[in-house]
C-alpha cells in the first residue's frame, strides 16, 4: 500500500499548523479561576509539531522521487 501522495501530505502538513495556531490562541484565552484545562495546549502544539516533522522526510522523498529512508540507509557505510 503506498503512502500519501504529494496533496494528502501538504494537508496534513497544513492542519499541524492550524492546530499549532489554535492551540496557541487557546492558550491565551483568559481562564475562569478555579478551573483547570484538562488538555495542555502546549500538548497539543507539541504533537501537533511532531506530526508535521514525521511528515518531511516523506514529502522529501516524494519531491526528490526516492525512498529518503532507503536512502539514507544505503549511504550509511559511506565515508568510514
């Protein structure tokens, strides 16, 4: 099965920063005393950024036309 192809990875891409941003305007939002945020928006910017970093080797792979992964694995041996 292959993976996303070069649309569905912008998108994905694209919502990661959304969240970042909403997650960022959330967590200025003033709070009613007394109550806690049962999700930290520092959370979801973070998994938010993880999703966006896991989804750049696949995008370059796709605009170089190579597996990154495989290639970065044959070059391993290279310059010992």
């Amino acid at each position: 099965m292959p993976g996303p192809d070069l649309a569905l990875t912008l998108v994905i891409m694209l919502i990661g920063v959304v969240v970042i941003l909403l997650a960022g305007w959330w967590e200025k939002r003033p709070r009613v005393p007394g109550t806690i945020r049962w999700v930290s928006p520092t959370a979801v910017q973070f998994a938010a950024l993880i999703v966006i970093v896991l989804m750049v080797p696949h995008l370059v792979g796709l605009l170089g036309g190579q597996d990154f992964v495989a290639h970065m694995s044959a070059n391993r041996s290279v310059g010992r």
